[in-house]
C-alpha cells in the first residue's frame, strides 16, 4: 500500500515481439526489449520510455548502460527533486550523454504532472495539432519483389508517405524499381549512416528519383561532411543520429548540414530539449518530422504529444500499433482518418498503460 505522499521511480525491462522483423543498415530486429519507466506520488502515475538498443548500434547507448545510469544517479536525482519534470531536467544536464536514459524519466515526470494537474501533454508543451500526419518507415526485405508489396500494402492503407532503409547494395537499383512501380509516391530513404566520403557520386546519383528526403546517409555524429554533402545534392537531407541535443541542431542548421529534422525525444535528451529545438525550428521555419524507434504504446503516445509542436510539419514516424506489435501494453492506436493518429485527449499521456501487462512481460524490474 502507498502512503499518501510516498515517491517512487521504478524501471521495467519488457520484450514485445515485433509483427514484421526490421532491418536497417545496422541490424535487424525480430523482438524489441523496451525499458519502460513508472513514477507515482500518491495515486498517480507517469510512464515514460527508454529507446536504447540492446547493442550500440544506431548510437552510443545501451539498454544495459541505461539500466545502470538509472540506478547509479538518474533515479536518485528524480527523487531528490521530488518527481519534478524541470528540476530533474536542469539538473540532469551535467551528467554527460545518457541522453535516452535521460528522456525517459523526464518523460515519466512530465506524464506524472500531466495527471497531477489534470492535463494533457500537448497542453502543457503548447502543442497545436490535433491529429498528427503520420506515413511508415519500412526495413530492408529479402528481395525487392517483397518490398514492392509492403509498400503497396502501406501506401493502400493510406500513410502519406513511404520511408524505406536503404544500405550499400540495397540503395540505387532497389529505388530505381520502386520508382518505377511508384512514380509519384512520396517516398523518402534512410541509410543510419552507412556511407561514407567516397560515396558522395552514388548518393548524388539518387537525385534523379526526386525523393522526400536523404536521411542520415554519413556518419552517425557528423555534420561536416554532411554539410558538404548537402550542398552537391537536390534531395533534401534529414538528420538523425547526428541530432544529439537542440544545440547540434542549431549548429546543423548554422553549418548547413540539413533541410529536414527528424526529431526523437529519446535521442536528445528528454522533452526540454524537444521544446528548445522547436522553439529553435519555429523561429528558423525548418521542417521537422517526429521520429520513431519502434516504441510501445508508451512511447508511441508520447511522441504523439510532442508532434503536436508547431514545427513538426511532415508526416511522422509513427504507424498504427498493428504494424509493429500484435500485444502492446496500451490499448491500440488506429488511424482517426487515414494517414492521421489523434493526439490523446486524456490527462498525461492520455491513454492508460496496462501495468498487468507490462508486468506479465517482464524481464527484470528495478
Ligand atoms: O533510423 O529512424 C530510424 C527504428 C529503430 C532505429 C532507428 C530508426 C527506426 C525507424 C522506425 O525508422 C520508425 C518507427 O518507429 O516506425
Ligand atoms: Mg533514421
């Protein structure tokens, strides 16, 4: 039993099958493990999420070196400054990196004061949207003939528009034949920097496919040589890895490095750097679109949140619940209209989390 004004923060490693395995340049996945986050005070509860990989592959963090930075000081400092979100984030700042560990305490908090207050996350952030343009991001297949159908599937279901992962010898000739198949489909790419300088003729060579957007085609923490990049070719580059904080998206922007932000909570940080990069992308108009890491229904809801933001312009990452999980610890997200998921009107997060659930599939608590 709690007490009235008893404070707790504690962590749920979770594994959720996925429906489809997804292959990047980087990996492929057939189950995602989900760290998921709960803080109450008194009867409510926040829920946040952590998106490290099990292996540092899209970035430097882990789910077990987040598990040990939630143990070691970030838990310990969400309790000594009560579960309050903006004293957790400002002080949080100068332990360097751990940035997803990070986000999904201040996601928690922010979801517990959300509930405290009787109010929505959008509310709180300023969001303005209330349904959030969303298309598919779609991994690497067996051969292109299966990949052909996965978009047909998608673009029938009415996302509006395709991200397909490409990867040295799944790059040129598999657009060429999607194209062809699709001439006018909005269609953009996504590498999870797996090119290099020597490749700046192969990605120039892409123009002529007239895409939405080149996302992170070079290294994972450049902005150089994508600045120089940027410059030789027409598609327009989005960044992702390269984003750590709002203020490598200020010097991305400065330096030239991008056209496109794709925008992760867990990524930079938590949703003080979300809301510091958007006031950034507002002042500046630079397109963003919210990213996604295959979340839970945890997550998947906050995003929907934060996407509400002025500058989150294009369709997001964010598909309906079916596409990555038959089993998600929230009740399932669908279109509201096609291509559309509404952003929760309830308080916090505004959906419920299924705490038998996260409990049944749970591998270690904390
Ligand atoms: O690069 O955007 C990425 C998933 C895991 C890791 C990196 C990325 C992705 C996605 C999936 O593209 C987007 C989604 O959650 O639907
Ligand atoms: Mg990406």
């Amino acid at each position: 039993m709690l007490l009235q004004n008893e404070k707790k923060i504690e962590g749920f490693l979770t594994k959720l099958p996925l429906v489809h395995a997804f292959k990047t340049s980087f990996g492929k996945e057939s189950e995602r493990k989900i760290l998921i986050v709960k803080a109450t005070k008194g009867e409510y509860s926040g829920w946040g999420e952590i998106t490290a990989g099990e292996l540092p592959l899209y970035n430097e963090e882990t789910i077990s070196s987040a598990i040990l930075a939630l143990k070691e000081f970030l838990f310990p400092l969400a309790l000594k400054c009560g579960l309050k979100p903006k004293c957790f984030e400002e002080q949080a700042e100068r332990f360097k990196g751990n940035r997803m560990a990070k986000a999904g305490i201040s996601l928690a908090l922010w979801d517990l004061k959300g509930k405290i207050e009787g109010k929505p996350l959008w509310k709180l952030y300023g969001g303005q949207r209330k349904e959030i343009p969303v298309g598919v991001s779609i991994g690497i297949q067996r051969t292109v003939d299966e990949l052909v159908e996965r978009i047909s599937h998608f673009w029938g279901e009415g996302y509006l528009r395709i991200k397909i992962k490409i990867a040295p010898e799944w790059d040129r000739e598999v657009i060429r034949i999607i194209r062809e198949n699709f001439p006018h489909l909005p269609l953009g790419v996504d590498a999870n920097s797996a090119y290099n300088k020597d490749d700046f003729e192969l990605l120039k060579s892409l123009d002529e496919f007239k895409l939405l957007f080149l996302e992170q085609p070079l290294y994972n923490n450049d902005l150089y040589f994508h600045s120089l990049l940027r410059k030789k070719i027409n598609n327009p580059v989005a960044l992702d890895e390269s984003i750590t904080s709002a203020r490598k998206l200020e010097e991305a922007y400065f330096m030239g490095s991008l056209s496109i932000a794709n925008i992760k909570v867990g990524r930079i940080g938590g949703v003080r750097e979300v809301l510091k990069a958007s006031k950034f992308g507002n002042d500046k108009s630079l397109p963003f679109f919210c990213g996604g890491m295959l979340e839970s229904g945890v997550g998947r809801a906050h995003n929907l949140h934060l996407a509400s933001l002025p500058p989150f312009v294009l369709p997001a990452d964010l598909s309906e619940t079916k596409r990555y999980f038959h089993d998600d610890v929230t009740p399932e997200f669908t279109f509201s209209s096609p291509g559309y998921i509404s952003v929760p009107q309830g308080d916090g997060i505004g959906v419920e989390v299924f705490e038998g659930k996260v409990r049944e599939k749970v591998i270690l608590s904390f």
